[in-house]
C-alpha cells in the first residue's frame, strides 16, 4: 500500500455541486480515499498545498503523439493540404525510435501542462512503440493506431489492406486493452471517412461493439472534406456514419466544424462525443465549431489540443482560454462562461471516455488523477475575491501546474517530471526528427 496526503489545499472538486472545498485530499494506492478538513491521516508522502489549488487532471480528447515530432514543420496550411503534402509523408516516415520519442515529447508537455488523460490516434505502423512509451509515462490514455485503407495521395507506407489494418488493430487491442488495470484502453481509429472504406468502417463498428471500445475519429472539421464525402456517397458526413451504423455512444468524433441542424440532432440523440480542438480549427483554418448550440442541446463536448503540429502546443491551457474566448464575438460574452469550459475539459473529458465514475472529478473512491497549482504570481493576482474557475481559465498558464499525480503516483513534482526524462527526451527528440527527415526524401509513392 502507498499513501499520499495533499494538505491545506484549496481543491476544486468538480462534483455534481462543484464544490470547492478547502483540507486535505488523501491518496491510497491509485484512487482517492477521502477529502475534507484537517484529516488526521498517516501518509508515506505529505505534500503540502497551503496557498495551492488542486484540480482533477485535465482530460483531453483528440490528441496524436505521432505527430509531436513534427512541431513546427507544417506551419500555414489547410487540412487537405497539410495531410498530403506534410503530415503524411512524416508519418510515413517514422520508424519505431522515432514513434517512442514523439509520444514521450508530448506525454512530457502534457504531463507538465496538468493532463493525466488522453485520447490519443497513433500513425498507420509502430504503434506498439507509442504504448510501451505511455505505458511507462503513467499517463492514463485510450489509444489506437490510425487505420486508413483508401484515397489518393497517400505514401505507400500508410496504405493499408483493410484485412491487415483491421488484424494489427485487434493485436494491439488484445495486448494493449486494460494494461496497468485499465489505465490504458484500446480506441480504434479510423483516420476520417475520406481516408476508410465502407468494409473498414463497417468492421471497426462490429469490433467496437463486440469488445465495448471506443472508436476515434475526425470528423466534418474542413469544408473540402466534408465535400469529398458528400460527392462520393450524396449524403452529409455525419449523416453517413450514421447511415452505416457507427454514431453511437462510443464514437468520439474531433472537431465537428461543419455540421448541419440533421448532424447536430444526430449527434445528440446517438450519444456521439464530440471533441472541439480549437487551438487546430483556428491554425488550419478549419473554421470555428458552434460549441454553443451542441451544448444548447446537452450534446457531450469535451476538449483536444490534437497534433503538435496543427496547434502548436498539447496545451490545456491554451484550449480553455481559445474554446471560451472564440465564441463571445458572435454568440455574445456569455456564450462560453469559465464554468463551461472548465467543466469540458474535466469533467466533460471522462464522460468523453466512458469514466465519468472513475476520473474527472476529484471525489472519494475516484482514481488519483490530479494537477496542484500554485497561483500565486503576477499574472493570476489580485486573487482577492476572484472566482477559482476564472483564474484558471482566462489568467493561469501551463507554467502554473507545480505537480501532476496519475493514477495514484507523482508523475511531477514541484516542475520535475518524475516518468520521463526530459533531457534524454530533448536531445532524442532532435536526433529522431533529423534522421526521420532524412528518410522523408526516400518516402515512395
Ligand atoms: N483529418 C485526417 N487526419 C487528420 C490529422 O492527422 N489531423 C487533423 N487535424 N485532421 C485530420
Ligand atoms: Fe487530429
């Protein structure tokens, strides 16, 4: 048995009554035993929190860390654009080193900037490299490897046999699927509609339903995409995953820019999650996604910053402050209040998921996914009879989470990540990217 003791903390619970209690939060082993006021509780670890915030670890949704390698090399481009001339034939560069240092890069970011939880679409090959990474992180992720057996323009190492695409999918799913007592989950993970075949898509419904998994997607996030499907199958993007049978409660759809009023009703009465990246709508200039009238209607919105290189950053931070502050020019300063936000990308996230029991919240019995802030500084004061919520979204940075506890155990403390090394990291993530390009002049076609 291991214990941790946050003490003297002002914690932002996000119960159903989003309370924010002011004691002491006790950890037994991986989950939450107790919170409250001065817990008289023996611990192996006492950390103190006086002046310190703690919140649930932030949760996001639509993540790659294949891409993370690839921060900065596909700057100004939209999507179509991008994919073709970038972003796949980086992929299709990558070998199984390059895999592990892309996903420790992004986990590092991640874990440093407060998120315990991703929901991560690998790359075609390799994928088992970006597992044994977030295994051994500790962060906590539903994972899958990109499966894409159709379209053009698309380097050879990324085209896929549906069969083998959906055979290395169930292999990784059968290793991978509930390793470290569920803290990592299989999601498979359709690349999009433009890149998959009816067959795949039809399979990956079947498979997603026989093994209770989730399916990970990108969805009507471009107007050229969106066109593509409706020219090929004379129906809205939406409207056909509907028509095949894969909108359900288990599909997680990332962006979900372009939607009609029939998309939005699909969405909510199937249960589908959608996850807003709006850091990656606005840098490919994908659009803005109407958050307000999906939560209008109680679809599930959670929040993703996507790839490192559509975004810059895998920056919850940044997501909370982009998702709020977008829509108050056009659905007024309302439309997207602190509370709302906060709510995505916590508590929204583990709905997202399926865990709204498990993470999200921090409560008794809940597992131990955690940041400590410190807001004491020049950019979140005064403090004086300011809403937490607020400080958090609109004034607090990623530079203002001290500690990261996953799943129980210190993932950083007091800045130092604990799982990963940043200075191997640093230094094989450059000589990763250059050998990496050095095979991109050899990517065949
Ligand atoms: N649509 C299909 N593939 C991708 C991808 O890798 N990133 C984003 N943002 N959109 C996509
Ligand atoms: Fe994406």
């Amino acid at each position: 048995m291991s214990s941790i003791l946050i003490k003297n903390a002002e914690i932002v619970t996000m119960n159903d009554k989003e309370e924010i209690i002011y004691g002491d939060l006790y950890i037994v082993n991986d989950r939450i035993a107790e919170i409250g006021p001065n817990l008289n509780r023996e611990a192996d670890k006492v950390i103190d929190a006086t002046g310190k915030t703690v919140i649930p670890g932030f949760i996001q949704t639509h993540i790659h860390l294949c891409q993370t390698l690839f921060r900065g090399q596909a700057d100004d481009l939209e999507l179509l654009d991008w994919l073709k001339q970038k972003i796949w034939p980086l992929e299709a560069s990558h070998d199984e080193e390059s895999i592990y240092y892309s996903a420790m890069l992004g986990i590092g970011e991640l874990l440093q900037s407060g998120t315990t939880t991703v929901v991560d679409m690998e790359t075609v090959n390799h994928t088992e490299y970006a597992f044994q990474a977030i295994a051994q992180s500790g962060i906590r992720a539903l994972a899958g490897k990109v499966m894409m057996d159709k379209g053009d323009e698309v380097p050879v190492p990324l085209r896929e046999v549906t069969s083998k695409s959906i055979q290395e999918s169930v292999d990784l799913l059968e290793k991978w699927h509930s390793y470290d007592n569920g803290r990592i989950q299989y999601a498979f993970c359709p690349r999009f509609v433009v890149s998959c075949t009816e067959e795949l898509l039809k399979n990956v419904r079947d498979l997603s339903a026989g093994y209770n998994v989730r399916v990970h997607t990108h969805a009507s996030e471009n107007a050229s995409e969106i066109l593509l499907v409706e020219r090929e199958y004379g129906m809205r993007n939406v409207v056909y995953l509907d028509s095949i049978g894969l909108a359900n409660d288990r599909l997680i759809l990332a962006h979900c820019v372009w939607l009609d009023e029939q998309e939005k009703k699909i969405i909510k009465e199937r249960g589908v999650k959608v996850s807003h990246c709006p850091g990656s709508n606005l840098k490919l200039a994908s659009g803005v996604a109407e958050v307000p009238s999906l939560l209008e209607q109680q679809a599930f919105v959670s929040l993703g910053a996507d790839g490192a290189p559509c975004n810059n950053n895998l920056d919850m931070f940044n997501e909370m402050r982009l998702a709020a502050i977008i829509q108050k020019p056009v659905h007024g300063p309302t439309a997207m209040n602190a509370q709302t936000v906060f709510r995505m990308a916590t508590i929204g996230g583990a709905k997202a998921v399926g865990m709204e029991d498990e993470i999200g919240s921090l409560e008794k019995g809940k597992k131990a996914d955690l940041a400590i802030l410190n807001l004491n500084d020049f950019h979140v004061y005064p403090s004086f009879d300011i809403d937490t919520i607020s400080r958090i979204v609109y004034s607090a940075t990623r530079a203002d989470v001290e500690t990261t506890i996953g799943n129980g155990n210190i993932l950083m403390e007091n800045r130092k990540l604990k799982t990963v090394d940043k200075d191997i990291v640093l230094k094989e993530a450059n000589t990763s990217i250059k050998r990496l390009i050095k095979r991109l002049e050899t990517v065949v076609y």
